[in-house]
C-alpha cells in the first residue's frame, strides 16, 4: 500500500472561503437578530415565517400552499400549526372544493399580531438593508437567487 501525500493547507487566496465565510456570517447574524425580535412578539422564527405566509389572507392558504410559500420545513409545519391554533392565532377547515384539502387561515388575533410583528421586524430590518443602495438590494437579490438555485 502506498503511503498518502501529506496534507497541505489551502492557499490563502482560495476565493471561495471568503465567500462562504461572508454568507455564513450574515445569515448568522440575521437569524439571531431576527430571533431576538419575533421572540419579544412570544413567536419562533418558524412559526412567525407561518404568520407571514398566511398575513393579509383571509382566505388562507392550503396547508401544502403554506408549505410551499414559507420556509418551514415539510416535517415541521403540522407542529408549528398545531401551536398557532392552539393560542388561537390560526384555524383550520376543510376545503370547500376538495374536503381532501386542509385551508389555513389566520384568526382576527393571528392577523393582528402578524401586522404587529411584521411591521416592528421593517423596523428593525429596513435600517440594517438600507446600507445597501436600491440598485446595491436588486443585484443582491439576483445574486442570491442564482446561489439558491445552484443549491437546488
């Protein structure tokens, strides 16, 4: 058996590393910030994304719309509605054209919360995006959009 060459250290100038470096920083730093801020509002990040999605629908959404639309993962979004209807925040119903379906909607306190919470997370978050310029946010959004897609 041959011996293995011994392992040498990337080059300092791979431009990759600082690239996933940046992107792992501010996901990071945006997700605790926004933890911080949903929590005060007695939400998780999940289940404000669930508020979100559903927000200013009032004919809600079908559970795999909700799916869909959110960024709840499929495992967990039964759970999450379960404790939204549980404090009254959403309710569930058969759909009118197929019984098969299940409709989410929020209640009137689910939809008073979510403009409560939505509005103070802009807030809080306009400030920290508007450090990039409206051309700087569009670009940002096309270049995460090919990223997301490569991951695809």
């Amino acid at each position: 058996m041959a011996a293995s060459s011994p392992w040498e250290p990337l080059a300092q100038d791979v431009s990759l590393l600082p690239v996933l470096r940046q992107l792992v920083e501010c996901h990071t730093l945006f997700e605790r910030a926004a933890s911080r801020l949903v929590e005060t509002q007695g939400l998780t990040l999940p289940q404000f994304d669930v508020l979100v999605t559903l927000g200013d629908l009032p004919g809600g959404l079908t559970t795999k719309e909700v799916g869909e639309q959110s960024l709840t993962t499929k495992g967990s979004l039964l759970p999450i509605l379960d404790r939204l209807e549980a404090r009254g925040l959403v309710h569930r119903r058969k759909g009118e054209k197929d019984s098969r379906q299940t409709i989410v909607a929020l209640t009137a306190e689910g939809q008073a919360l979510y403009e409560h919470a939505f509005t103070a997370h802009l807030a809080a978050m306009c400030p920290k995006l508007d450090v990039l310029s409206s051309a700087e946010q569009t670009v940002l959004v096309r270049l995460l959009q090919q990223l997301k897609t490569a991951f695809q």
